[in-house]
C-alpha cells in the first residue's frame, strides 16, 4: 500500500466523534474564516507568495534600503499570523480531546464488559463445580 492509498483509506474511517467536532466548528463563521486562513498560511503556495511578493518588493525598488514600510507590514502580518496559530493550537488541543474523552468512554464500556465477563465466568466456575459434586455423588451412589 503506498502512501496516497494509506491517506485515502484514513481520511474514508475518520473518527465519528471528530467528524461531529468539526461539523459543529464549521457552525461558525468564525471558524471557517480561521481554519481556512491556518490552511492557507501553514502552505507552500503561502511560501511562494511571499518570495514572489519579497522579490518583486526589493527588486521593484517600491521603497529604498532598509524597507521600513515592507519590515512593518511583515512585523504586522507576523503578529496576526501568530494568532492564527494559537487558534490552530487550540483547534488541535479541541480535537485531542475530543478523542480523550471518546478513548475514556470506551474504556469504561470495556470495564464493564470485563467486569460482566468476570461475573459470568465466575457463574460457570460454580455451575461446573456444581456438575462435578452431582457427578461425583452419582458416581458414589451408582457405583
């Protein structure tokens, strides 16, 4: 199986309780807003743009050495662009716990089918015991 295979069959069994997550993030407008801008800024085509729009900046000669225009809107762009990713953190931190918290109910679910199981194995543990005196009496009484 080759990479873009094992991606595809990931992405077709997405957890459940995820897929609800995001549906209930993508309520907001808000959301969508930052989770596209995160996309889009965590990119290569974000890389690209900014070598072309750096290099057409100088090259252009659009302002003189040392560019105080140009350092003021990177510094801007980097402040904003720090945000998002924070927001990105928090959405990562968001989903994390939602598996957390599936994880956990699916061990308790587990627990308390070992706990039945445990409970009936202990029910045949005396049920053959019991087969095994009513034999041996038979066996005692017969013989």
């Amino acid at each position: 199986m080759n990479g873009v295979d094992l991606i595809q069959r990931l992405r077709s069994e997405q957890n459940p309780a995820l897929l609800e997550h995001a549906a209930k993030r993508a309520e907001s407008a808000q959301n969508r807003i930052a989770d596209r801008i995160t996309d889009f800024a965590g990119s290569m085509r974000f890389v690209y743009l900014h070598i072309l729009w750096f290099g057409f900046w100088i090259g252009s000669g659009v302002e003189r050495y040392p560019y105080g225009l140009l350092t003021m809107i990177v510094s801007l762009e980097a402040i904003f662009l720090s945000t998002f990713v924070m927001i990105s953190q928090n959405r990562a931190d968001a989903k994390r716990q939602v598996v957390a918290n599936l994880q956990w109910q699916t061990v308790q679910e587990e627990d308390k089918q070992n706990e039945q199981l445990l409970d009936l194995s202990n029910q045949i543990l005396e049920l053959t015991k019991a087969v095994h005196a009513y034999a041996a009496a038979r066996s005692k009484h017969g013989a």
